[in-house]
C-alpha cells in the first residue's frame, strides 16, 4: 500500500488544494485524480478548454553534438533527423523489443534536446540513460524542478495567444518555440495527451502558480477548468493513446501495441530491432486491439477476454465514454480475436458481457 504521505508534490500541490482537488498518488506525486466531476472535465477539453498539472512526468535535457545520435541508438523512431523546433514520439525499447518507456522527443537546435518520460519511469529512465551516457553529452534532469502545465481544447490557442511572445499559429503540432509565457522564460510545444488541440508549458516551477491562476482567470469566462487525471484518462483512451504500464509495457512491445509506425528498421542498429523484426515479419503477436461492449459493467484491466468460448487474450485500460455513449477499452489478445468487427465476451465477476472488437481511435477530432 503506497503511503500518500510519501508523495512528493508537484509545484501546484497548492494550487489543487485551493481547488478542493481529490488527491491521489501518481507516478510517486500527489497528484488531483479530479476536482468537482470527470464528466465535467472530459466536456471543457472537448469543447472548450481544459487545464491540466503535467509537472509530475519528468523532463531530462541534453546537450551536445553527439547527443541525437546517440539517443538515435537506444529508441526505434529517428531522432538525429529532426528540424530545430521539431517534436517526436518514440519508444525506448529493452533488448526483447518491450518498452522501457515512451516519451516525446524536442529538438530545439544543433545540440540542446528534451526528453519528457512518464513519471513512473523516471527513475528506472534516469539510470539507463546515466550508465549509458558518452563522453561530450551532458545530461541535466529537471524533475520536480521544472513545471509542465498542459492547456487543451478548442479554445486553447485563443485563451493563451495573450500570454505568449509568439505567433501561436505559426507553432504547428508536434513542433515547439522558446519563447517568453506571462513574463516567464518558456519552451511552449503543441503537443498533448487527449486527442484536442492544445499546448504544454514547461517553465521553471517558480513561476508555474502565476500561469496556472491566470490561465484559469481567462478562461473562467468560456468555461475553462482545471482538468485531473482521471479526465485525462478518459480523454487519451478514446483517442487510441497508449498509457505507459497499460498498452505498453517492458513485455509488450510497440509492435504488438499498434505503434508500427513509429518503429523504424530503416534507421541503424538500436536497443531491440532484431526482436522487433522477428515479430514484424512473423505477424503471430498478441496484439492490441480496441474494444466497444454493447452493455454491462464498465471495462476493466485485467477481464478476461474471450472468444469462440477460448480465453484469447485480456483488458488492458477500460471507462465510459461521455464522446461514444458506451463502454470502450483496449485488450491484449491473440491475432485470430484481433480483427476489427470480431465478437467477443468480457468476463466480469464470473459473467460474460458481449463486446466487439473496433478500430482505433474511437475518437478523432475534425480538422
């Protein structure tokens, strides 16, 4: 049993508590799970805007000539390609072809990088990449330093366009400016995690709470709230977004994980390939697929996944879906039960629900 009392706490642990936030432990953080409802928050970053305290996932920067290339070696997407001001998803992959850790790769020029890992990773993450640095990379961890602060919504860049030194249409997604945010020194990326337009802050913590309050300030007027994890929750799985532990794991690779294309053999030798090959070109992986049920109990990790009366396979995230009006999740299960259209029962507490499986995402929003 994790001990609350343990949890470090974010640089808006203050914040949350002002907002009478439910606090939960996350990723070794007291972090707020929700504050007045889920259904709530789910609605302001589909239709508006939401505010969501990402300062608990760990930010590590790197600096040096060599540095891309050698991050090249340990991941499966290009990394030494990137533009100056270029963003990336990629995977740090185990020598079977698992997944150490997902992250997103930032490029800002020649030699400076970023690399944001999820918070429950960041120790095992901080190790693998200190006992493999080379000589004429140096590597400086801001976890629990710096603060990430995450707007997104339809109304995002409208609310943050005052705030910032820059011309917000011109930062397109998946790509990040340095730049000044309500008087502070800031990287801003258009990038996020629920399936909406939206930007990240990353600022040094110092001035995170004044962004925070006046963000909230703005937006107050629209309808923009303070967002926790467990709309965050929701919000990624209806838009096919694999959660590290979930979709993702040290045994499950991000072949099997639907991330093929982030995986690329053309690129030189990195941490897996051959495993990841063998299981490419042989095409009998478990597999994750999405799942719709047509009723019963919400969808669980863990259920048993069944079908023609075989166990093929099991939950791996599951939750109401306020966008489809159903139960939605994703399972790990064998090819033969993997195809879109296929019927197949969740067992929930000895009784079997009827389910299907469909195509991710379940969501995506209209350009």
């Amino acid at each position: 049993m994790v001990n609350p009392a343990a949890q470090r706490q974010t640089v808006l642990y203050d914040e949350h508590r002002a907002l009478a936030a439910r606090m939960v432990p996350f990723g070794g953080f007291s972090m707020p799970v929700q504050y007045e409802s889920i259904l709530k928050e789910h609605d302001a970053v589909r239709k508006r805007a939401g505010l969501f305290d990402l300062s608990h996932m760990a930010q590590y920067f790197f600096t040096g000539a060599d540095a891309g290339a050698w991050l090249d070696g340990l991941t499966v997407n290009h990394v030494a390609n990137m533009r100056h001001g270029q963003a990336r998803y990629n995977v740090f992959t185990n020598e079977r072809g698992g997944a150490h850790d997902d992250v997103i790769v930032y490029r800002f020029d020649d030699e400076r990088w970023m690399v944001v890992v999820n918070a429950g990773n960041a120790e095992k993450m901080l190790a693998y990449l200190r006992e493999r640095l080379p000589a004429g990379v140096e590597f400086v961890s801001k976890h629990g330093i710096n603060a990430n602060i995450a707007l997104q919504g339809p109304l995002s860049q409208r609310l943050l366009a005052p705030f910032a030194d820059v011309d917000l249409a011109g930062v397109k997604y998946y790509t990040s400016r340095e730049c000044v945010v309500d008087g502070a020194p800031a990287i801003l990326a258009r990038t996020g995690y629920t399936g909406e337009d939206g930007f990240e802050i990353f600022v040094d913590g110092e001035h995170a709470p004044r962004i925070w309050r006046a963000l909230l300030q703005a937006g107050r007027a629209d309808g923009v709230i303070a967002c926790g994890l467990g709309a965050r929750d929701v919000l990624r799985l209806e838009a096919g977004m694999p959660l590290y532990g979930h979709e993702l794991s040290e045994e499950i690779t991000p072949v099997q994980a639907g991330l093929a294309w982030v995986v690329k053999f053309d690129k030189p030798a990195f941490v897996g390939r051959e495993p990841l090959e063998r299981q490419a070109r042989a095409d009998q992986y478990a597999r994750i697929v999405g799942v719709k049920a047509a009723d019963g109990p919400p969808l669980r990790e863990g259920y048993l996944v069944k079908h023609e009366d075989l166990p093929l396979g099991e939950m791996r995230s599951g939750a109401p879906s306020p966008t489809l009006g159903g139960n939605i999740g994703t399972a790990l299960v064998a090819k033969q039960a993997a195809a879109p259209g296929t019927r197949i029962a969740v067992e929930i507490r000895a009784r079997e629900y009827p389910a299907e499986v469909v195509a991710l995402p379940f969501y995506k929003r209209a350009k």
